[in-house]
C-alpha cells in the first residue's frame, strides 16, 4: 500500500502544484498539509491557482473528488488506504461521470478488462 501513498502524494502535486517537501512552508510535507486542508473543511485554499482560474466549475467538482480520493491514498495507516485496484476504479468513475459514460462498476465482466 506504500505505492498507493507515494500516488497521493502524486495527486496532491497535481492539484497544489506544490513540491512534496518543502523547507520553506510549515508543514514542510505536502502530504499532511493537504490532509489538514481536506479536514479543516476543503481544498479550495490549495487548489494551484493555475488550475482554478483556467478550469470550469464542472472540472472543479472532478478536482474536487480526486482530491478525496488523493485524501484516502494519503492516509497515516495502511490498512486504512484503498487498494490501487480501488483507486484505479475511482479515477475511472470520476472520469466517466465527467463524460457522462456509464460506470465502470456498470459494465459486463467480459467488457471490463478492455478498459483497464
């Protein structure tokens, strides 16, 4: 599960346009500075500004739940992270609702594994 860490971590630079490690900024890790903005009540205040000015509303709710997602990767215990099978099935949901596709959880069997 350390490999779904290391891709929240990825997710939080995408959505901040912060480095991981930071001396200058407190806290110095990305990672728990994104965590307490997601329970301090949201990301709006570390989404990159670059990416808010540019992006429709409707790509900021797509944002906005990897965002949740990126919150769920980083969790301080293991046992608590999704798998990278669930994470990669959540992607897939939030990109099909932005396309207005069907779910990958919808789909047949047989069609799945031609999306993955």
């Amino acid at each position: 599960k350390s490999d779904v860490y290391s891709f929240g971590v990825v997710l939080a630079e995408l959505i901040t346009g912060l480095k991981p490690i930071d001396n200058k900024r407190e806290p110095r890790n990305l990672a728990l500075l994104f965590l307490y903005s997601l329970q301090e009540g949201g990301i709006d205040d570390i989404v990159d500004l670059r990416l808010e000015a540019h992006a429709k509303p409707e790509v900021m709710m797509s944002v906005k739940r990897v965002a949740q997602l990126a919150g769920m990767c980083l969790a301080l215990q293991g046992r608590n992270r999704p798998s990278m099978k669930e994470v990669v099935e959540d992607l897939h949901g939030i990109r099909n609702s932005r396309r207005g596709l069907m779910p990958l959880d919808k789909l047949s069997e047989e069609a799945k594994p031609l999306l993955l």
